[in-house]
C-alpha cells in the first residue's frame, strides 16, 4: 500500500461507479509504487487526482470519467509514443485511458509512460 491518500481523494470518487472508484484507486496505488518521489494532490476543479515530482513539478494526473479512467501527462504531447497508445490533439496534454473491463493499456504502460513523464 501507498499510504493514506490526500484530502479530497474519496470525495472525488463519490459519484462514480464502484468499477471506476476502485479503477481509479488501483491506478493510484499503480503509480506511487512505480513512483514513490511523486506527492499527489486533489484539483476539485479538474476532478483530477494530480500527481507532482520534485524536480519536474506536476506531471500526470488520474481523472475518474463515467465509463473510464484517464491519466493525463502534462506535457504528454511532447513525450514519445512507443505504442501508439497515448490519446489527445492538445498542444500539451495527452491520456492513456482505462477501463474497468480492459486490457489495454497495460499497467506496464502506464510505468514506462509515467517514467517517460519524469525523465
């Protein structure tokens, strides 16, 4: 376990489905273990769960949607996509999106992603 998580975390899930509440909570669970230098903050606004290295500043959030979850990097249009897996035609953010019933992407991806993101 990853520890406690941050003010507002379980106030976000509340008016998602048990499947996306416990998608969103394993995702969590999935980065800070591949990147425990991460602190994580809730932005009510976004309705986004950001997380923030301490040399790059923020760098991916986890936003519950109503059939999926997507973590978003910040600079994501800049990063390489070595499984054409990233989604978005912003000038920054791109997502890797997830559902509770599939496979693809793969928690993997989301790690190599994610240390894309903080290199």
């Amino acid at each position: 376990m990853t520890g406690v998580a941050p003010p507002g975390f379980e106030e976000l899930l509340e008016d998602h489905c048990a499947s996306i509440g416990a998608l969103t909570r394993h995702l969590r669970e999935v980065i800070l273990s591949a990147r425990p230098e991460l602190t994580e903050r809730v932005y009510r606004g976004w309705h986004g769960l950001g997380f923030h290295h301490p040399s790059r500043g923020y760098v991916a959030a986890v936003f519950p949607g109503t059939d999926c979850v997507s973590v978003g990097f910040e600079h994501g249009a800049d990063l390489p996509d070595p499984h054409g897996l990233l989604e978005g035609t912003g000038k920054r953010l791109r997502y890797l999106r997830f559902k509770p019933d599939d496979s693809a992407p793969t928690h993997e991806h989301l790690i190599e992603y994610l240390d894309l993101a903080v290199a």
